[in-house]
C-alpha cells in the first residue's frame, strides 16, 4: 500500500489530538498504533471499516472508533469507509442486503417499498428486519475479509517488488561502481620548477 500516499491524504496525529471535538474519546487517542501506517493496522482497519459500513443501525461511526480503539488499528482509515454507507448508497446497499438475507434464509421476497412510519415498521419491520440484518452481517463480513486479504496482499507485493528493486540495483555493477584498476586515479607529480626569488 503506498505509505506516502496516505500520510498525504490521512489528518497528523497531532492535529487529531487537538481536536476538541474529539475529546470524548480520551486517553484511548493517545495510542501511537491508532495512527501507524503499517500493514497490520492498515488491513485491519479496511477489514472493520468494511465490515461496520454493512451494519444496518445508526452510529456507525461510534461502532468503528470502538473498534480501532479495542483492536488498535488505524483509526482514520477505519472511519472514513464507514462513509461508504452514505444517504445516496443506503437504499441500494439495504436493497442488496434483503436481497441476499432472503435468499440466505429461504424466506421469500415481501414488497420492499419502505414507508417511514411508525404503523409501517411496527407491521413490516418484523418481517423485513431478519433477512436485512442476515444479509447485512453476511456481506459485511465478506467485504471486509476481503478489503483486510487485498491490503495484505497489496502491501506484501509492494514490499516485495521494492525488495527486488534494491536487490538489482545493488547487483548491477554500473551502477555506484568504484573506479577500479581500469581507470585508475591521477597521481599528483611533485612540482619540479625552482623557487623564484
């Protein structure tokens, strides 16, 4: 993963600990691995991040800042994919996840056309409420393994070919070479013309 890239783009750390807004978190921000860019804390943080934006209840921001702080994975990364579930993704992403969460559960399809009522939810949310949260849970999970095996994968191919990289140009003998007994350095003469007086 490209290290550089994202201290570009993720806030200082001590700039996240001045913010006021965020003191409620406490002492838990303080924690250096809340904000190390290595591939642990990285892929972990893709794997939670992905996994809580599929969590069909409100707070998921609270949910992933609880979990980067129990887990000590990155807590910016964590929290910016949760806004993969924003107001425009909802619907279609609630829609899959019915979708997948009936067939997972052999129930069959009712009319998903939702009505914010209180009468409508105490009479559909029953039904709608079980296979929604089944499928929710089920490509949070896949999501999310799958965001934590790809960062893993990606940094470890990165770290390889940067390896491999160092390892050609300390081999190729062009490169930072020595002048050796086929160049060989100028001697200094000694200076033999008389002193003037």
């Amino acid at each position: 993963m490209p290290r550089r890239f994202l201290k570009r783009k993720l806030p200082d750390i001590h700039s996240v600990l001045n913010d006021n807004r965020l003191r409620w978190i406490g002492l838990g921000l303080k924690d250096s691995d809340l904000f190390h860019l290595n591939r642990r804390s990285v892929s972990m943080a893709f794997g939670f991040g992905l996994f809580t934006a599929f969590i069909p209840v409100p707070g998921q921001l609270l949910i992933a800042a609880l979990f980067a702080l129990a887990l000590r994975c990155n807590l910016p990364i964590t929290m910016a994919l949760v806004f993969i579930s924003n107001p425009v993704t909802v619907p279609p992403l609630a829609l899959l996840c019915y979708q997948v969460g009936t067939l997972v559960l052999g129930k069959p399809e009712t009319a998903f056309n939702p009505q914010f009522s209180w009468e409508w939810l105490s009479t559909q949310g029953a039904h709608l409420l079980p296979p929604l949260l089944t499928g929710s849970l089920l490509i949070g999970a896949a999501t999310g393994l799958l965001g934590y095996a790809t960062i893993r994968g990606l940094w470890r191919w990165q770290a390889v070919r940067r390896w491999e990289q160092r390892k050609t140009a300390r081999s190729d003998p062009t490169r930072n070479a020595a002048p050796g007994p086929e160049a060989p350095l100028p001697r200094a003469t000694p200076d033999t013309t008389p002193p003037e007086n």
